[in-house]
C-alpha cells in the first residue's frame, strides 16, 4: 500500500486503537506492554481518567482563543509551575523543539538586553539532543540530523560531556550560555553526575553565563522528583520541559528566573496555539497527580525494584545486555547486540522499548506502573535476551 505520509519514519508493522494504563491494545486485539510511553510522554499511562475527563470537560467549553486573551487556566498553571521548582515565569509552546526555542532566544536576548548583543554563543555538549529545528538540530550537533539542510545555523559550541579543560577554552567573550540535559535521552541515557551541573553551574556564575536545562525527557517525575535538577542541589536560569508535562497532549514550556528573561518583553516572542485552553487544561490535570502526596514516593520505590532486577537479568545475559544506567523510571540497557534487533525481539514478546544513541534501548514506562508491570516487564525482556541469545550462538555456528 503506498502512503500518503511523507516518508521520514521507519515504523513497526503494528498500530494501536486503545490504551490503558501501562497497556496498549492492538487492531487485532493483542496486547503490548508500554515500556516506551511514547517516548516519555504519557507518563501518567493511557487514558488516565483525570486527564480524560480535564480535556472532555474543557473541550465543550472552549479550545483556542489566541493570546491575544487571557487564558486563566494558563495563569493557574504557570503559577503552580512556579511555585513547584525554581522559576519566576513560563512561556507555553507545543513541543519541546519550541521550548527549547524559547529557551535559546531568551539567552541571546537577557544579553543583548544587559547591553551584549555580542553575547549569542551556546555551548552544548557532544550526544545531546535537543529537537529537530534548525536552531536546535545545530544546538545538538549531531551530523545526521544536520546533513543537507544547507549550512548549520551558527552560535553553538561543541564540546565533550565531562572535558572541563575543553570547555573552560570553549568559553569566550562571545559566550551566552551553557546548555545540557541532566540525563541524556536520544545520546543512550547518559546520566549527567550531579557534582558535573555544580561544576557548570559555577563555571556560570563566574563567567556571567546562564545555565540552560533541557528536561524534556527527565522532567515532570520521570526521575523521581519533579525534575532531574533536583538530584544536584544546584538551579538552573532556564529549564525546558515537554513530553511528559502534556501526559499525550502537544504541550511545552520554557521556564526560567524573572532575571533570565528580563529580554522578553511585549512581542518578543510569541505563539498562535502555545497555552491554548485543551493544553492547558490537560497540563492541570497532570500536576494533580504528580504532585499529589506520595506520587514522587511511588516512582522512587518502583524504580528501585526496576533497576535491581535489571541488575539481576545483567548478571544473566551479560553478552546481550552491557551495561544497566540510567535513574528513576528513565532507564537504558546498553547492549552487545544491536539494538534495533533486541527492541524488534522484545516487541515480538510484546513489549514496547525504545532505541536510542549509544547501542541502548530506553526503557521509560509510566510512571504509574507496579510491581506487576515491572515483574511482567522483566519477563518479556528475559525472553528477548534468551531470543537474542539464541541468534548469537546460531551465528557462531
């Protein structure tokens, strides 16, 4: 059959028509265990009746205004975003591309408003991923997502992640901000060490840089706090979040101290659909439960169980799984086989994982699962390291 979708994706032969919880329910009626959340997005699983019922509800009131209006559901939700973590202000988008976006934008800009438009410069650091615009494939720096798009858009500096001596000379008169992921995703889960972000938050007050974090994948309790920053001690100036903050819904936001974005005043920047009424709604809805008491507890608790019987299936199949790393419930296998393969072998097992950079499956289940979900998980990846075996040994013969 030829589609009419542009080609860009390379996508498993399976759809889905309904979820629930930590499960999706194929077209034929099978059923697959969600270890992939969609990418870390439906953090709160499928279908989650408050949020089910916060988007019907807001869906028969009203779905776009503009911001040319008021939209007090927004003012609720950024004032509750606030008051959670160490912002002064948000700005909605849609995705995590936008906040990103935002968050380059209003670091060029707090220096240009100081009197520095000389000030651009981002330095990033080699693996990260921070979305697929021009601004932000540039700010990754990753040549394949870069290849052909005409030149790369200037203003952003590479360097290895833990190099200090490379980033102190990376550091010029020209430079704006630093900006990482506490725990990178697309790069193959690579935890960032908390005594690393109090080096870069050091290195920036000293230089007079601000410090960008890019939480669209470690934000909004996917590590067992709020956001992954908390791990450190330390706070950054701007803090992007996404996928998990709409809990399925397109939502985004860019947030940062009432200092970092002393730039952005009225027609700085701005968005047609970012902090429409549906998103924001929604948005609510997912700070309901993941601030509830003992939400936090929970995905602390179920990820300490998740890590120890992945440490256990390690100690089993040490030729198929590597190395165990990640924290909380964003965790990532590095494997001895390619990892294609094993999310192929794990999906015939009927379990959903991710690839990513590095030779690594993530593994970023709702984070409302349980012990018979993460018992049933280690069940099915048992039997895709046992498949995975099995191949091995018939290719050495």
């Amino acid at each position: 059959m030829t589609s009419a979708l542009l080609p860009t994706y390379a996508r498993a032969k399976v759809s889905f028509e309904r979820g629930e919880g930590a499960w999706l329910v194929a077209r034929d009626g099978s059923r697959y265990l969600d270890f992939g959340a969609g990418i870390a997005v439906n953090g709160l699983g499928h279908a989650h009746p408050h949020l089910v019922a916060a988007l019907t509800e807001q869906a028969q009131k009203v779905w776009h205004v503009s911001n040319l209006f008021e939209i007090p559901e927004g003012e609720r939700f950024g004032q509750r975003l606030v008051d959670a973590t160490f912002a002064d202000v948000a700005f909605f988008a849609n995705s995590g591309a936008e906040a990103n976006e935002a968050a380059i934008k209003m670091a060029r800009k707090y220096h240009a408003a100081g009197g520095h438009p000389e000030r651009f410069r981002i330095i990033t650091f080699q693996g990260a991923f921070h979305g697929r615009t021009l601004a932000t494939i540039a700010a990754g720096g990753q040549q394949k997502y870069i290849e052909g798009f005409g030149p790369k858009v200037d203003g952003f500096d590479q360097v290895p992640y833990g190099d200090l001596d490379a980033l102190k000379a990376a550091i010029t008169p020209e430079t704006a901000a630093l900006m990482i992921e506490p725990i990178q995703g697309e790069g193959g889960v690579r935890v960032i060490p908390p005594e690393w972000l109090r080096t870069l938050r050091a290195l920036c007050d000293e230089h007079g840089l601000l410090l960008i974090l890019d939480e669209v994948q470690s934000g909004v309790g996917r590590t067992g706090k709020l956001f992954a920053y908390e791990w450190s001690g330390i706070a950054p100036d701007i803090l992007s979040a996404a996928k998990g903050i709409g809990g399925g819904f397109p939502l985004g936001v860019c947030l940062a101290t009432a200092e970092a974005a002393r730039g952005m005043t009225v027609g700085a920047h701005g968005t047609t659909f970012g902090g429409n009424p549906l998103a924001m709604a929604v948005g609510n809805a997912v700070l309901d439960v993941v601030l509830a008491p003992g939400f936090l507890d929970h995905v602390r608790q179920i990820a300490l169980r998740l890590k120890q019987r992945l440490a256990s299936l390690q100690d089993r199949f040490p030729g198929v799984i590597e190395e165990v790393r990640g924290e909380g419930l964003m965790m990532g296998l590095r494997l001895g086989v390619p990892n294609t393969d094993f999310a192929a072998a794990a999906r015939d097992e009927h379990l959903i994982v991710i690839p990513a950079g590095d030779n690594v499956v993530r593994l970023l289940p709702p984070l409302v699962i349980g012990e018979a979900e993460v018992d049933a998980a280690l069940d099915k990846l048992e039997a895709a390291c046992t498949a995975m075996t099995a191949r091995m040994r018939g290719a050495a013969e």
